[in-house]
C-alpha cells in the first residue's frame, strides 16, 4: 500500500495539471445532472412553489412581448420546441476524437434530448474517471500481437473497442520496491500536452497493481525499418520530406522547451500514408534555462554530439540537432555517420571526418580534460559531398550547418525549416497548423523508393527486431 501510495503522489506531482478528457467528461457529466435535476424540480413545482404547470403549455415568451431572453418565471415551454443537441455535441464539448463511440448506456444517462449544454467547465470534478466510457479500463483495449520487449517494458499491437483504431499498449511493469521508472513518468508528463502531427500520440494511461500501460496511436513501422525495407536506398524527395517532418516536430518541442534527448531512427515512427512522428519521449525533459546541468548519459552513441561524449551536461536544444544531421546524412546514403562502438571510438570517426577540433573550430575545446586525455591525431575535415553525393549542394550545406563542434553554432529547428533546401516543397508547407499531416495537402506525395522490395508496409516483425528503443 506504501508503494502504491508514494507512486501516486510521485506520479501526480510529476504531471502536469492539465485538463483531461475524464475530468472533463465527467465534470459535463456532473454539471448536466444538476441542470437536469433543477429542470424536474421547476416542472414538478409551479411559480412561487404551487402546483406544477402544464407540461404542454403552448405560451411563448414572444406572446407576451416580453424579451425572448428573459422568460418570466415559472413559465414553461413545450419540450418539442427545444434544441436537441447530439453525440457530435458532446464530442466537440469535451475534445474527444470524432471517431469514439460512447456506449449506449452512457448517451441514455446523458439523456442526450437535455435543451441544454451546461455553462464552461469547472475545475470542481478533474479527479474523476470515465469509467461509464471505457477510458483508463485495460477491457477497453485488445491484445493482438507482442511486438518486443525489454527491461521494464513489454509492447503490443492492441485494438480500441472504442474506436476499433490499432493502438501500440507499452506495458511497463510496476516494481515492489522501486515502483513506476522515472523514464515513463517523465514520458506521460510530456506527451499529454504536446499535440503534434509529428509527434505521436498518447490516447490513455491505464494504472494497475502491477502495471502502468500507455495506450498510443498506432504506426506501422520506425525509420530504421523503412530503410531496411526499401534497402537502405530511398527517393532523394522522400528524405527531403521526412527531414521536414522530422524538423517540423522538434521545432514544435522545442519552442516548449522541451528537448528529446534521444533521436535516432529507431524512434521516429512512420504510418503508410508517409506520416513520420517522433516517439519515445523517455529521455526527454523540460529545460528551464541554457546552463541548467543534465546527465551526459543520453542519445545512442551513433547519435550523441562530440561535446556530450566529452562529457558535456550543460545543453540546451543544439544537442537534438546534431542528431537530426546524423539522420539526414543515413537517409540520404543508406548507412550510419557514425557507427562507434566506444565513446574513443566515436570520436575518432567523427575527428576523422569532420577534422580534429581547434580552438578555431571550437572554441574551449582545449579547456576539456577529456580531450586532452584522448590525444587524437590531427585529422583534417574532409568534404561531405564526397561522403553523402546524392545530396544536392543545398542538402550538404543543410547538413554541414548540423554537424558544427560549437553546439551553439548548430542551426536551430525552426531555422532549418526555412533553408533553400525545403524550398521545392512549396511556401503552403509551412502555413499548417500545428495538428495538420503534411500530406493533406495534395502537392506533398511520397515517390517509389529506387530501392523498393514489393510492399512498401509489411508485417512488423516480431521480438527484439521491433523497436528496441521504445523500452
């Protein structure tokens, strides 16, 4: 009972206090049956407390010339007359996706026939559940397939008996002693307030005894498999549209000051329309200020900036950026940058590259223990054209801005939305909302990939090939 008393109260004050979809439904819920019960009692009691008034009173406030707006007490109209409102209604009422289907049982306690829809919402009942719907219930959600499992995690292709949608449930195991990792909590905190087109979605969270589960959107399969499937060869225009989805999502995170800390293919997830979303916000968090220290322990090795693998914990968002150079130069060849399997090793392919870091090239370096530790020979930087020639000149000077040793000098994402590179996407593509898919509009359409093995979307497989980084 400790357990799960210190898990909650962690996990209350690690989220946000956000308004949700069961607090909000079941403050309308609340408020509907005190507006419901009122209207019973001014129909059973007349005007100062008489005999009811007829129920099929055909008096209307115009007959009286009084103002339509102001009815004079114990006045009551024909129920025929009033406004239905319907399940649409509701479903705008309290943002629920369009596609839910509230049980029937639920609609006939709503009495959906009600003239009125109550006044704003309150904060009075956020706490409560929305047991009559289905939402935080694990019968609300169907296992179908296991699709991998980890350390603390185990994920499945699922099923919604709301929606009928697939969904992905990451169930992670409650420990006895420890309780929930900290990894998820921070998870949750995050992606309950960030509504993104390109970043995944996270539809419930369903608490047990023993488990924590995540219900989110369903995506066929992640980057690293797409590239595996189209044989590590894609269409020049279909990276150049998934670096803008890429760009466009963590542009969004990082204008909420929240860095991913963890970008590699593996946890970008891509849909069969070509919608490509950011996922597994376990190692993300909220930055307050530039200078505030974090841990060097982050982003995959092939992935990590030169300052984090000197051991760096003072950064802010350049840290996501060179990753997305790293992604942008796999898509485009088809190959890792940088496929170390030590932190000297890492380095050692990066120097030899990009050239060993000066104090011209990145200012401070020399101040670094670590670095000196190392002593790498003097390498000089080599061109990347020659590395990545499929990329046009505007590709590698995108590129080239991504991989800077100064992390401040790195393009930020909202920047690299706007470089000439993108400029063949048209202007419209940066006119979205935020919650827009790319592809609605018509001009933005995937091409075959030149590598291209029969189906574009298999099966995922199965066990540790799937998505290991999701643990």
């Amino acid at each position: 009972m400790n357990k799960m008393k210190n898990f909650k109260r962690r996990f209350s004050l690690s989220v946000p206090r956000t308004e949700t979809i069961e607090e909000s439904l079941a403050e309308f819920t609340e408020q509907f049956n005190q507006l419901h019960n009122r209207r019973n009692e001014d129909l059973q009691l007349g005007p100062l407390g008489g005999d009811p008034q007829p129920e099929s009173s055909t008096f209307s406030p115009t007959d009286s010339g009084e103002d339509p707006g102001q009815p004079s007490p114990g006045v009551q109209y024909r129920r025929q007359n009033q406004r239905r409102f319907s399940m649409e209604d509701i479903s705008k009422r309290l943002s629920l996706p369009m596609d839910i289907r509230l049980p029937q049982e639920f609609l006939q306690k709503l009495q959906l026939e009600s003239p009125d829809l109550p006044k704003p919402l309150t904060r009075m009942s956020r706490r409560a559940s929305l047991s009559d719907i289905g939402f935080g219930k694990l019968e609300t959600y169907v296992k179908l397939d296991k699709l991998g499992e980890g350390t603390y995690a185990t994920v499945f292709k699922g099923r919604s008996k709301l929606t009928e949608n697939l969904v992905a449930l990451k169930e992670i195991r409650l420990e006895h002693e420890e309780g929930a990792p900290c990894t998820a909590i921070r998870e949750v905190s995050l992606l309950r307030n960030l509504k993104h087109a390109n970043i995944v979605t996270l539809h419930d969270l369903v608490h047990t005894a023993r488990s924590l589960t995540l219900v989110f959107e369903y995506l066929d399969r992640d980057l690293k498999q797409y590239l595996d499937h189209c044989g590590n060869l894609m269409s020049m225009h279909n990276v150049k549209i998934f670096m803008f989805q890429l760009l466009r999502g963590l542009a969004y995170c990082h204008r909420r000051k929240i860095l991913h800390r963890d970008l590699k293919p593996q946890n970008l997830l891509i849909n069969e329309r070509g919608e490509l979303k950011l996922a597994d916000f376990g190692l993300a968090r909220a930055k307050s200020v530039p200078t505030k220290t974090y841990s060097n322990e982050v982003v995959t090795l092939w992935y990590r900036p030169p300052d984090v693998l000197l051991g760096s914990t003072e950064y802010s968002t350049p840290l996501d950026m060179w990753g997305v150079g790293c992604i942008h130069y796999e898509m485009a060849t088809g190959r890792p940058l940088f496929p170390g399997s030590t932190v000297k090793e890492e380095l050692h392919l990066i120097f030899r590259l990009l050239g060993t870091p000066t104090e011209e090239t990145w200012p401070g370096v020399m101040a670094l223990s670590e670095f000196r530790a190392y002593n790498f020979p003097r390498y000089l930087p080599q061109p990347l054209l020659s590395h990545a020639p499929r990329l046009d000149p505007d590709g590698i000077n995108l590129l080239s801005s991504l991989l800077l040793y100064e992390s401040k000098s790195r393009v930020s994402a909202e920047a690299a939305l706007r470089h000439p590179y993108f400029r063949s996407l048209g202007e419209r593509v940066h006119q979205l909302e935020d919650t827009a898919s790319l592809f609605s509009l018509k001009e933005i359409q995937l091409q075959k990939d030149p590598g291209y093995r029969g189906l574009a979307f298999q099966q995922p497989g199965r066990g540790k090939n799937r998505r290991q980084s999701i643990f």
